[in-house]
C-alpha cells in the first residue's frame, strides 16, 4: 500500500481511492500462463484456471461462428502505472484518464483474470461499437457457463465508463 501512495502521489491521483476503492492483489508471476498472442501479436498472460476457461470459451464460440480475440489480459501495476503516466504525459488529465483507466492496484488485469475482448473485424478496439458486435451478443448469453462475467456495464457502481469488452473470470 506504502508503494501504491508513492504512485499515486507521483501520478497526482487522489489518495482517497486507496480507502474507498477496491484493490486487486497482483498475480504472482509463477502462476501466469503464456495464453499466446493477442490481437497486436504480444505474448498474453493469465491464470491457470482463467486462460483454461478461455480457451473453452473460444472452442464454444467458434461453433457458434463467432471468434473472439484477446487484446489486453494481465497487466502488472508497473504498467498500469507507465499506461496512465503515458497519458498525462500526453496532456489528459488525471480525472479523465481515470474514467476509462482503472489507477494502479485496482485494476482488475493485476489478478491474471481479466481480459479486454475484441473481435477479427475490429480495427478499432476498446469502444462501446464492440456491443454491436455478434460476439457481445454472444459473450451476454454465454460467458456465465465459463465464469467471465461483464466488469463494467452500463451505469455501473464503480464509476467506470461502460466497457463491454471488459470481462473477468470468477472462481
């Protein structure tokens, strides 16, 4: 937590969010699994059980006629925190980052069970058009049966823009 204050300060991010928000616990890098490469040909990584239920997920919706790609999974707060540093370096403000980018430690990527979803036609990822997609449509009716559910819907509690390509594997 000492280490998160000193990002957090550094970052100009409100250090009240370390008391009023969830933080996720960083997976343990012997327990993350090289799933392959995602939609940019980068290696990805999450847990064991996760990358399994995945790959069953994407057998199941393959016979639906439906593929579904990986185009972020695990992300270490290191990189959580080089993402928003990016950002501010670029102008945007702390708020704004904020809204579409979960600060350091409570990001749900840290646990090695969270993946940004997209689809071989999307050019461009991580917008609400990923909710016109057919593999939305599909991933609503069938990610329960693998344990991934939608982290961040509409007008959700936690203050995060809608993400319909945001999904987590539940134990």
């Amino acid at each position: 937590m000492s280490d998160l204050k000193t990002i957090y300060q550094e970052l100009g991010i409100p250090l009240e969010l370390l008391n009023t928000n969830k933080i996720y616990p960083e997976a343990n890098k012997n327990q993350l699994v090289c799933g392959g490469e995602d939609k940019f040909q980068r290696d990805f990584y999450l847990e064991r059980d996760a990358l399994k239920s995945w790959n069953l997920m994407c057998v199941a919706a393959q016979k639906d006629k439906v593929t579904l790609e990986v185009v972020s999974a695990y992300r270490s707060i290191e990189y959580q925190t080089n993402l928003i540093r990016k950002k501010l370096d670029n102008g945007h403000k702390v708020s704004a980052i904020l809204k579409v980018n979960a600060p350091p430690g409570m990001s749900e990527h840290h646990t090695g069970r969270a993946i940004d979803i997209s689809v071989p036609s999307e050019d461009e990822v991580l917008t609400e058009a990923f909710e016109t997609t057919q593999a939305f449509s599909w991933l609503n009716q069938n990610a329960h049966n693998f344990q991934f559910i939608l982290s961040y819907p509409l007008e959700n509690t936690l203050g995060f823009d809608y993400e319909p390509w945001h999904w987590c594997f539940q134990r």
